[in-house]
C-alpha cells in the first residue's frame, strides 16, 4: 500500500521510513507545523508524536491488519487535507 494522498500536499517536505516505522516531515505553513498535525490526528482518532519540530512518527502495532492500515492512511490524508 503507498502512500498516495498523504505526500501530496503541500504541508509533507517528505515521507520516509521502513516496514511500518515511519515518519512524515511537515513543511511548516500558515503556523500550521508537525504538533497543530498530531493534535489534528488526535482529534481524528489516530496518535502519533511530533519530534525534532518538523517530523511526524508514526509507529503502529505490529498486528496491524491491512484494513487498519488504509485507515490510518486515510485518517492522515484527510487531516493533512483540512490543514492545507
């Protein structure tokens, strides 16, 4: 599964990681930065944490189903979305 719709925005500089340990690095816009997205996420009914300012974390459990996955691939999309 890729992660179409979560790098095409203009807030995501870049999307990097391996297995399903991953990160998102948010090019701040309009006071919106990586910690107004993880309050967003939140509010959206996923977690993840901001670190070194400008990156997103993203760490799920390792029994995540594919359906949980296009989830949360879906959650970060829309949220990224109604941030822009």
């Amino acid at each position: 599964m890729g992660v179409d719709g979560v790098a095409d925005t203009p807030l995501v500089r870049r999307v990097r990681g391996r297995g399903l340990f991953c990160a998102v690095e948010i090019e701040e816009r309009r006071g919106v930065d990586a910690w107004a997205v993880c309050l967003k996420l939140r509010d959206n009914g996923l977690l993840a944490k901001p670190t070194h300012g400008d990156t997103i974390r993203l760490a799920p459990p390792l029994v995540l189903t594919e359906g949980q996955l296009a989830q949360c691939v879906e959650i970060i999309s829309r949220t990224l979305r109604s941030l822009e």
